[in-house]
C-alpha cells in the first residue's frame, strides 16, 4: 500500500491516443476479463484469512496462487518460488514466467503483493492480486515478443521486504544485474470504496528517487493512460510513484509505472478491508485495463488463436439490481433466449442462504443488511456478483 504523496498531482484528462493505434484482439482478450472470475478471486482471498507475512495464512495463500496458475495451465518449470528472511519475517515470492519469442532474455514484469496486514487485506491487495491472475489466464497461450513475469510478492506491509530480496538478490547477484528488465508494471490497492463513482483510475508516474529513469517511466505512465482509454471504460488521473514494490527497482534505475484506485479507501491496513467494502466491477474495468495494457508492453500477437474465438461467456452481460437492494433484486438476462436458470444467495464462506428457479424478481426481505454473493448459473455457464442489502 502506498503512503499518502504530498506531491502535486496531475489534473483529469482524457487523454490522447493517437500515438497508439487500437488493436483489436488487445480489446478482444481485455473482454475476457470477467466479473465472475474477478469476483471469485476476492472471495477466496477472503476465505484465507490474515495473510500477515511469515504465517500460515500467509503460506496458504502462496499455495493458493500456485494451483491457479496451475489450473490455467503453468508448468512446474515456469512457477519459482524465491523464499526469503528479513529479521524475524520468514515468507516467499511467487514467480511465474512467460518466455518471449523475439526477446526472450528481457522481461516485463506484472507485480502485486498478496499479503495483508491486521485484516482480510480484500483491497491491498487482493484487487491487484486477482487482476494480475486474470491477466496470467488469459495470455497463458498468447505470443509475446517480450517474455514476461507475473510476480507476487510478499513483506510489502513489513517494509517491501519481498520486493527489496527479488531485486537485490535475483535481478542483482553479487552487485551485478543479471535479469534485462523492459519495465515494471505494478498493481496495488486498486479495489475501490463500494458507493462510490470510482470512475478514475491513477496511473503511478517516478517523479522522485534516481532522476535518470524519470523520463522512461514518464513515456510509459503516458503509454498506461493511453491503454486505460483505449481498452477499458475508465478515465485516468496521474499519481507520483511511492512506497510501493516497484520501488526497490527504481532504485536500481529500472522503468516503473502501476495502478493505484483514485479515490483512496481508509480501509488498508484495518479489519475493515473486507469484501463487503470493495467495489469489484472498479476491480473490472482496471482488469480490462491492465491486460490492454499488459499486451502492448510485452507485444502481444495481433490476431487472436482459434482457442480465444471460442467459449464466451454470455451471462456475463447479466444485470442484477438494485444494487444495494431493499427487499428486491432484479434480474436482467441477456437477450440469448436463457429459460432455465438458477439464482442463488450465499454468505462469503459459500453456504447457501437460497436459491430460486427462473425468477427475474427475487423477493430478498429474509436477507440481513451486508454483502452477499449471488450466483446465476444456467447449468453450463454461470456469473458470480457481489449483492449488497441496505435499508
């Protein structure tokens, strides 16, 4: 989690892009970005707890992150764990590498931390942490020219231990750099106040430390916002660089630029970083972001694979509202001729509160105030919200 920068900050804008030309398939594979998926990220990431570094917790959600990318379909040989011990911290990175195929010897880097301090840590940072295995989903099979690492790291909140052993020890070996990195790429804390317009995203410019990678980082930030407005409904907004893990590598002189939520929650670093506090459709849209963006740092191929034209999933334009509800949730299915349908409350730990057939108008008044999980599930394909009740 950043600290708060008392520099001053760019105005609003929208921005041009005409020195960017839109890529189609870009747009393709940021639509492939789902709610549901994003959804069920930051619940499971709830259901493991305090992940304060060197518990168990902690090691649980580092097993977690492993059997994603697993699941997406990794192997062994990509996924390396980078243990470390800072004072009485003993935890581990994760990293996962995507070889390039014109520079497969320099490296984009996709980074977040995934520990949390004093509370759930839904926000900072389980919002970066599921965008980053969004992105890893759905370019797993895609050709890159720059190879590219999705790196979570652990001790941010002890002082960015995690991020300070990767650069000291595995870019750098023995004072020198053995690891060519094209840029960082850094998402933390971009989760969100549920209720509010969170309509603006920061793109995170160095505009401090070593003076020499100024410039870059300043060209690419310039790169990130121009992504943002080509591949996702958000305008952007320009933040200083702080005290977050791209800063062990600005200081080594390496490019940095990340994502940061524009209107700064106060729940960080609380028992209040929860779920029910988030905004996961803001999480959305900065996940479009980031994978636009993410492709045209690495270079991503122009044309989609005949695996990516297929299996869309439909239900994922779904409307449920109002959200807050009262005592009534509407559905609102796509116009794809669905008859058959299931509509299900549960609580976070995924029990079932109940469930109803093929109802667009769903009497809730059992419900207590807070947040829920609905599932709509057609039998082959399903969507996964965040339901709030307030009255």
């Amino acid at each position: 989690m950043k600290k708060i920068a008392t520099f001053l900050l760019v105005s609003i804008t929208i921005q041009s892009v005409e020195a960017q030309s839109f890529i189609q398939a870009y747009q393709d594979r940021a639509d492939m970005v789902t709610q549901t998926n994003i959804t069920t990220y930051l619940q499971e990431f709830a259901n493991l707890g305090v992940k304060t570094t060197g518990s168990t917790a902690n090691a649980n959600a580092l097993t977690w992150l492993k059997n994603k990318y697993l699941s997406y379909g990794y192997t062994a040989s990509q996924i390396a764990e980078d243990p470390f011990t800072a004072g009485s911290y003993n935890s581990k990175n994760l990293v996962i590498t995507k070889t390039g195929t014109v520079y497969p010897n320099k490296y984009v880097i996709i980074c977040g931390h995934f520990d949390s301090i004093n509370g759930l840590g839904i926000n900072d940072n389980g919002s970066g942490t599921s965008i980053i295995l969004e992105a890893a989903r759905i370019l797993k099979d895609v050709p890159t020219e720059y190879s590219v690492k999705f790196i979570h790291f652990s001790g941010e909140e002890q002082g960015l231990l995690g991020s300070k052993h990767y650069v000291n020890n595995v870019v750098y070996q023995s004072g020198i750099r053995v690891l060519d990195i094209k840029l960082v790429f850094n998402l933390d804390q971009v989760g969100g106040v549920m209720g509010n317009n969170n309509n603006t995203v920061y793109c995170d410019e160095d505009q401090g430390g070593l003076s020499t990678n100024n410039a870059a980082s300043a060209a690419v930030t310039q790169e990130l916002r121009n992504c943002t407005a080509l591949y996702s409904p958000l305008l952007t907004a320009v933040d200083p660089a702080a005290d977050t893990d791209y800063i062990p590598f600005e200081q080594k002189g390496e490019v940095i630029t990340g994502f940061f939520e524009r209107i700064r929650s106060t729940y960080p670093h609380t028992v209040n970083d929860t779920f029910a506090n988030t905004d996961p459709v803001y999480i959305y849209k900065i996940g479009k972001a980031s994978v636009g963006a993410l492709q045209h740092f690495a270079v991503a191929t122009g044309t989609l694979g005949t695996h990516e034209a297929s299996g869309k999933n439909t239900l994922e334009s779904v409307k449920i509202y109002p959200n807050p509800a009262k005592d009534i949730i509407n559905i609102e299915l796509p116009d794809s001729g669905i008859k058959n349908f299931t509509f299900e409350i549960t609580d976070f730990q995924g029990r079932s509160i109940f469930k109803r057939n093929n109802e667009t108008k769903i009497n809730a008044s059992e419900l207590e105030n807070g947040a829920y999980i609905g599932i709509l599930n057609t039998g082959d394909q399903k969507v996964v919200r965040k339901v709030m009740i307030e009255r």
